[in-house]
C-alpha cells in the first residue's frame, strides 16, 4: 500500500488523495492550509522552495507511481499541492483570491487545455506527472496576475 510509507504519505498528499470522489480536489483542498509558510516567505524566497518541492516532487511522484505501478495515479496529489501553492504564493492572501486560484487550478488541471494535454501525453514518471500540474498553476497566474494588477 502507497500510505504504508512516508513517501507514500507525502504523494498521497496526507491521506487526501484517498478521497473516492474527486481526490485531486480532495488534494488541492488538503494544500490551502499547508501553503501558509510558503505565502509568508519573500515572493524570491518561496519560488526557489517551489523549486525545490519541484524537484523533490518529480523524485516522489515517480517513486511511488512505479510502486504501485501505475504512472499517474489518480491518488498521488502532491502534485496538486506544488501547482496551487505556486498560484498561492503570487495573489493576495485573501478568501477571495484563494477561492479562485482553487477554482481556477482546478478547471485547468482537470481540463488540461493545450499545450498541459499535449505534454501530459508525451511526458512521463515523476516529471510528466509534476509538469501537468504546474502549468496548470502558470495558467492559473496569467488570468490572476492581470486581473490583480489591474484591481490594484
């Protein structure tokens, strides 16, 4: 079993990632609280964290996938942590920003517009599985970061 070990914890994103409904949601849900470090960390500070979490997350995602044998299973969410807490680092820490950073984030990674289906397609392991989920964060920010710069 993936949560038998800690790393399976991690990817399984604390457990919710076993959500039978909608575990991605679950999963993006389960990031919001734990982005409260990030978002207090100088915007510098917390891109190279993300960089970081990036990197280790490739590790992770492609770890366990190749455990249980699936690439992308549909209850590795650590994923979904590291592409919201990208969005969340980059709006203002508010209900109604990180409202729609949820929605957004989730519209894009479930719809995985062109080009996030195309390299999902093509890419995979850890890095196919981390990259949807960033670009769907970057796709997140070029709707919120115009609409933020034009509100303030």
């Amino acid at each position: 079993m993936a949560l038998g070990s800690a790393d399976g914890l991690l990817a399984f994103g604390f457990g919710s990632g076993l959500s039978p409904l909608a575990p991605g949601t679950a999963g993006s849900l389960a990031a919001i609280p734990l982005a409260w470090p990030l978002v207090q960390l100088p915007l510098t500070v917390a891109f190279a964290a993300l960089a970081v979490l990036f990197a280790f997350g490739v590790w992770l995602c492609g770890r366990v996938g190749r455990r249980l044998g699936v690439h992308d299973h549909s209850g590795i969410v650590f994923d979904e942590f590291v592409g919201l807490w990208l969005v969340l680092v980059c709006v203002p820490v508010h209900w109604a920003w990180w409202l729609a950073a949820f929605a957004l984030f989730r519209l894009f990674d479930a719809a995985k517009p062109w080009p996030i289906s195309w390299l999902d397609r093509r890419i995979h392991g850890g890095l196919g599985v981390m990259l949807d989920d960033l670009l769907a964060g970057v796709f997140c920010l070029a709707i919120l970061v115009p609409v933020r710069l034009w509100m303030f």
